[in-house]
C-alpha cells in the first residue's frame, strides 16, 4: 500500500519586539488678537491620538494628531487664560508579512517645552514616542494522518484559534450638555478629559452590540468680579453600537476596545449671552474582535515498523481566545507647595505614560509612570500649577501563565480625589483601572512531511525478542526504536499505561 498523507491547515501567530517612532513637536504660537498678553506662563500640555489609520501590503498608515494647550496668566490677573493649537502628522511603517496583520498605535508624550519669546509670541518645543505592537497571521501545513507502510502514529489534540474576525466601528456621540443651575457660566474650558468606560459586547441576532459610557471631567473659568474662580465638571454619556462583523458565529467569543479619537465641547450661548449650555462633539474607535477555537488532531512523531523513514518537523506558535482580566490600583501621592499655603484646590489628575506589561513567573507585572497634577489658588490669589511624578506598580497572579502569552492592556485614571493633609501639602488619591485580555499560547513541533526510504528493510527474523525498559520510560519510545508497534507491547506484556511503571523485561513482537 502506498504512503498517503492528509495535512491540516493551522492558523498560527508570529508576535513581533515592540517598534517605536520619534515624532517632534515645534510650534511657534502668535496669539489671537482676542487673549490678554502672557505675563506668567502655568503649564503647557501635549496630548496625543491616532486619528486614523490604515495597513495596505504590510505598510501600515496612520495619522496623528497633538492638542497643545497653553495655560498661563495676564498682568495684574488673576484669571487663568487656555490657547489650544493642533498639529496634524502623517506616518508610515513596515509591518511583518502575513496573511493577517492587526496593529496596535499607542503615542505618548516624551516631554514638552514652552516659552515665551514676546508678551504675544509663544515657542513649543517637544517629543512624542509612538509605540507599535503587531501581530502576523499565516496558515501552516500540519499533518494530520499517515496511512500505509505500516505507520506508527502518535498523535496529540491541538485546540487553538482557527480564526479571527476583525472591524474598526466609529461611533459619533452629539449631546447637549447643561452646566446646571447653581453652576455659574462659562468663561473658558481650561481642561476636557474623556475617558470610554464599561465597555461590553454581546451577540444580538448575528451581529455585535458594544455599549459603555464616556466620562467627561470638565474644569472651566467663570467670570465672577474678575476672580479667576475655576469650576469643575462631570459628565457620563452612554453609547451603543451594533456592529456588523462578516462570518459571526453564536459560539464566538468577542471583545472590544474603546479609544477617543476625538472630543470637543462647543459653547452654546444663551439669550443673555451667558454660557450654561455645551455642545458635546466626541468620536470614538471601537476595536472589535471574534475569535473562534477549533481542534485538530496532529501528528508528533511517525515511523515505519518496515522501511526507515525520515520526518520534516515544524514548530507551531498558537493561542487560545482571549482571557478577559480587570484590576484596581489606587495609589496615594503628596504633593507641597512649600513657599505658600494653598487657598483651595480647583483640579486634580493624573496622566499615565511609558507603562509596559511583562510576565513575571504566575504573575503579570505591570508598571509606569504617573504623572499628578494638582491646580490650586495660591493665598494672592494667582492658580498655581503643582506636579509631580512617581513610578507604579502592579502585580496580580493569573492561572496557567507561561512566558509565551500575549498581554494586550490599557489603562485609565479613575476617581482622583485629594485631602488637604497640612498647611503646605496635599495627598493625592488615584484609582488607576487596567482592564485588558490574555492571549494564552503554545508552541507544539509537529509533522509536516514524512518520507520514506522503500527499497531499504529492516532485516528482523524474529517473531519475539526481549527488551530492558526503565522506570518511567514512554512504550513509544520502545516500540520506535524496536520497530513495532505500542498496541502490540501493551497486549503482550498486560500493559495498561503508556509509561513503564519500574524497571522490567519486556517481551517485543515483530509487527509486519
């Protein structure tokens, strides 16, 4: 009987080193004729997103976008004035080959600069690092069944993530948000943070509901006798979504990832010219993924009990679906304001930069850096900036955790809340949330070709022969190197495990 094979195609994954690109920031800022002269500079921030992007032949292709925004104080003011500029960049990388790629954009700020030039002319200079973490898709050949010439096969179940659907959905939300009555009116928004909570996704007659909320902290100026008196804000907005994902099947598993592309608060002003109204103008990215398991019997190791044979092997990478995980960091930090004591405090947040995620034996270890920042009005009543950074840490144990898992995470500042703990000094209190999946794997070598050698046979005249096998030693291992087979063993010599529980004499039958 001839050699016939049957082979298998299996979806495996190549992880590739995290890559990053430089992008510099310059900006030289005239104010508009409509802002008082900088006297007193507060704070410049930079803040980064992807806006869009693309992968066309394994080039990846996406846009950038930096909000600078600019605090700082008049002469004989105490009123804290905002310019905001965006710069707009287009990039590209070179992604690995596959059938299959998906990447992940995150840009951070590196550091920022600012100085004024003139009472009218502002100088930015700064930094961002955009990291990039790609993961390539290609099917593999396996074997799966060898029949004639007398194959011994030893196989094993491989489950694994066959397949994988994915979708970028943009979700525009447009509100009208209220102040509120005991609220005074807006000046100037001096800060808007969204941040997308309490995502989930569910199966809904074949397609993908995604829903959360948006929080929106708000700080903003009023004009109140010219007393430069800040006011806060929050806002939660939810969203919905269905989304059609090509090839859905009831028994995939989905995740989705939020991000805010955008967010712009326009002011509505009423009759009497007075502010109480915003128009929330908010675009975000919804990342959606499906995975589906299969499992496939593969082939591990083969011979011939007639001919030598010789065996291509290859090592497959491959992952299960994901393990969803959320965690909850609340880190305290004191900030001083050593050369005044603060008269009351306006805002307080914090930013999270540069955090990298590792495996760390049965744990997951995930660190950075947090930068707080504490607005204040001094006793002369000028806002004060305060800031300080502190590195983080977080460690949380996860079942079955190997070195070769894949963590995809994200994380956001929470509730942050402060208390006055002296004259000069304030204690800071940040809920920081990691939510983010694992991607289990495994790497299996396998049989993807097998060949054998027909016109040589081995010369055994023998119908049985006896064997010294060791404790703990496998019947295949027997078998292969005796040229029979280890249904055969087992029968001869009442053996109901395919391992040698001590050391013995083992009868071996010829197999032909």
């Amino acid at each position: 009987m001839e050699l016939r094979t049957n082979q298998a195609k299996i979806s495996v994954i190549e992880p590739n080193e995290l890559s990053m690109q430089e992008q510099g920031i310059e900006l030289d800022y005239v104010l508009p004729d409509y802002y008082p002269d900088v006297c007193k500079l507060i704070k410049c921030f930079v803040t980064p997103t992807v806006t869009s992007e693309s992968i066309v032949d394994h080039r990846l292709s996406y846009e950038l976008t930096a909000e600078i925004r600019i605090l700082y104080c008049s002469e004989n003011s105490n009123v804290l004035q905002c310019v905001t500029q965006k710069l707009h960049f287009s990039r590209t990388a070179e992604l690995p080959s596959g059938e299959e790629v998906i990447a992940e954009i995150s840009p951070v700020t590196d550091y920022v600069n600012c100085r004024a030039v003139s009472r009218r002319r502002l100088d930015v200079r700064g930094a961002l690092t955009i990291r990039m973490k790609s993961n390539a898709i290609h099917q593999q050949e396996a074997l799966c069944d060898i029949f004639g010439k007398n194959i011994q096969l030893r196989k094993f179940p491989l489950r694994y993530q066959s397949k994988r659907l994915h979708t970028v959905n943009t979700v525009i939300l447009s509100e009208e948000l209220e102040l509120g009555a005991t609220k005074p009116p807006l000046l100037q928004i001096i800060r808007c943070e969204a941040v997308p909570l309490e995502q989930n996704a569910q199966l809904v007659s074949g397609k993908l509901m995604a829903q959360g909320n948006l929080q929106i902290q708000l700080l903003y100026s009023c004009d109140e006798n010219h007393s430069g008196k800040l006011e806060t804000m929050s806002f939660r907005i939810p969203y919905s979504q269905m989304i059609d994902l090509d090839g859905l099947e009831e028994q995939d598993e989905c995740e989705i990832f939020c991000s805010v592309t955008s967010c712009e608060l326009k002011p509505l002003t009423d009759e009497n010219g007075n502010i109480h109204l915003l128009r929330l103008e908010a675009e975000l990215k919804l990342s959606c993924t499906a995975y589906r398991m299969a499992t496939e019997s593969l082939i591990c190791d083969a011979f011939s009990t007639e001919h030598p044979c010789k065996t291509e092997r290859v090592k497959l990478f491959t992952s299960t679906s994901p393990v969803k995980f959320s965690e909850m960091l609340v880190c305290n930090t004191r900030l001083t304001c050593p050369d005044c004591e603060p008269e009351c405090v306006y805002d307080a947040w914090c930013e999270i930069r540069n955090f990298t995620t590792e495996i760390d034996k049965q744990e997951i270890l995930i660190s950075g850096m947090l930068f707080c920042y504490v607005l204040i009005r001094e006793n002369t009543g000028m806002p004060r900036l305060l800031e300080k950074e502190e590195p983080f840490e977080h460690r949380f144990a996860v079942q079955d955790l190997t070195e070769l898992d894949l963590i995809q995470a994200k994380i956001s500042s929470g509730n942050c809340s402060y208390t006055l703990s002296g004259e000069s000094e304030i204690t800071l209190k940040t809920e920081l949330r990691m939510e983010g999946s694992i991607l289990h794997c495994t790497e299996t070598e396998v049989l993807s070709g097998i060949s054998i050698q027909e016109e040589e046979f081995f010369n055994e005249h023998y119908a049985l022969k006896l064997c010294f096998g060791k404790a703990q030693e496998n019947i295949w291992d027997i078998a292969k190197r005796c040229h029979t087979s280890v249904e055969a063993i087992l029968e001869e010599n009442d053996l109901t495990q395919e391992q040698l529980p001590e050391n013995q004499m083992l009868l071996i039958p010829l197999i032909r």
